[in-house]
C-alpha cells in the first residue's frame, strides 16, 4: 500500500521549492546523524515517551544518538519539518542503520521480536 502523500503532480509546481526547503538546517542535521549512528533517537523535552525509548535501548545496551528538539511549546517548526519527512506524527522518531522503524511501541516490539538486533547483525 503506498503511503498515503500528495504527488509531486499533485502539488503546484510554484510551491515545490518551499516544500523541499522547509528546514534545511534539521534535515541536514538528522540526515548526518542517521548516516553517522546505527541507532538515532530524535524527541523532544517534556514528552516521556523519548525517555522511555532511551532507557529501553540503555536497558539492551544498544548505542544510539540522541537529538532533542524543544518541548511542546518551542521549535515545533522543527519538528514539523521531521513529520512531513517521515509521515510520523509523533516522538519519538527511531531509525535503526538508516532506516525508519517508528517510536517508542514499535522499537519495543522489534526488540521483543529479536529484529532489532538482526537489524544491527547482532
């Protein structure tokens, strides 16, 4: 099922370079961590589900990387930029060697599973 996003046709082509360019700078940044960690955790401040995705991976001594973006009231525009990439409406955003496996439920399911250690040839 393809995931559910307007096409480029779609999209009037006078507003496609804002699209692409919202938030450069966050982009840039994640992309660099993704390309740099095997694991990569991106939340934010005050919500108590990045924390727990943390002590999770802390508790499987799975390294990873963590980048904080605000809290609910400071740099949404950030984390909207982050959204709008992924399609994922919530924090945290967990990527696993370069790849996008969700938040908090689902990285617990994929360590319960055993897949998040063959993701990461262990």
């Amino acid at each position: 099922m393809p995931r559910n996003v307007l096409s480029e046709e779609q999209t009037h082509p006078a507003i496609r370079a804002k699209i692409e360019s919202y938030q450069p700078e966050i982009m840039r940044e994640v992309r660099d961590a993704i390309a740099s960690h095997d694991v990569v955790v991106v939340g934010m401040a005050q919500n108590p589900f990045p924390r727990k995705t943390r002590k999770l991976l802390d508790e499987a001594r799975i390294a990873y990387h963590y980048i904080e973006y605000g809290s609910y009231l400071s740099e949404w525009r950030k984390r909207l930029a982050l959204k709008m990439w992924t399609g994922w409406s919530t924090f945290p955003m967990v990527f696993v060697k370069g790849t996008f496996v969700g938040g908090f439920e689902d990285t617990r399911a994929l360590l319960a599973s055993g897949e998040l250690a063959k993701m990461l040839g262990r």
